[in-house]
C-alpha cells in the first residue's frame, strides 16, 4: 500500500511539474507583426490616393517577405515605418539564428488601391505572375 502512495505521489509531482512548465516565448517578429497590424487596423479609405503598402517581413537573402496595404487616413506613417523596420530586422535575426533558407525570389511592391473603403494590395494580373 505503501509504494503505491509513494508511486502515486511521484505521478502526481511530474505532473504538477509538468503543468508548471513554461510555454515558449512566443518569437520577437511575430509579437512586433501583430503590433503591426493592430496599428494598421480596417485600413479605411475614401480613395485610392489614402493607400500606401508597407515592406513587413525578411527574406534570408534579403529583401521583405511580403507587403501590407495601410492608409494615411487613420496611421501614423512614421510610427508604421519605425515599428515595420523594427519587425523586419527581428525577423532577419530570428532567420540567421536558425539558419533558415529561402528561394531568394525578390519581390516588387504591388501598390494598394482603396477597394470597398479599405486598403488593399493589388493583386498582380495572371501575365505578370508567370513573367518573373
């Protein structure tokens, strides 16, 4: 009776470790991208002329990952700028650290147009896709 109390006080300590134990902190360039998008919000717009894009992201042989559409109705323009360079960089170190790869395709900012009151990215036509 006894080595089964202690057997089970044992299970019960690994689990109460177990629970204890600390989730990975979630990465830098992760946590500043979804600032990002916090501060980029809905992207409201009135016109096409309000729509801006915003490199986010690294790519391992240089060059953003991708781009985000904004608005200068309702965003700080410098603050964006600061917070996506600050991403970007983040993103670079995260990639350098783990030795992380890619295809090394670089991409062109595809522009935004306001398109239902909200700021987009355009959307390159079929031809263009296959030219690069």
């Amino acid at each position: 009776m006894k080595l089964k109390q202690h057997t089970f006080g044992a299970v019960l300590a690994l689990f109460m470790l177990a629970s204890c134990a600390q989730t990975p902190a979630e990465p830098e360039s992760q946590r500043l991208a979804r600032e990002l998008r916090s501060l980029i919000g809905t992207a409201a717009c009135s016109s096409d002329s309000q729509c801006r894009t915003v490199a986010v992201g690294a790519k391992p042989c240089g060059g953003p990952a991708g781009y985000w559409a904004w608005s200068t109705q309702d965003t700080d323009a410098e603050r964006l700028t600061a917070l996506a360079q600050r991403q970007a960089a983040a993103e670079k170190r995260e990639q350098e650290a783990s030795g992380l790869r890619s295809n090394c395709r670089m991409l062109t900012d595809p522009g935004a147009a306001c398109v239902a009151h909200r700021c987009q990215v355009n959307v390159p036509s079929p031809a263009s896709r296959g030219a690069s």
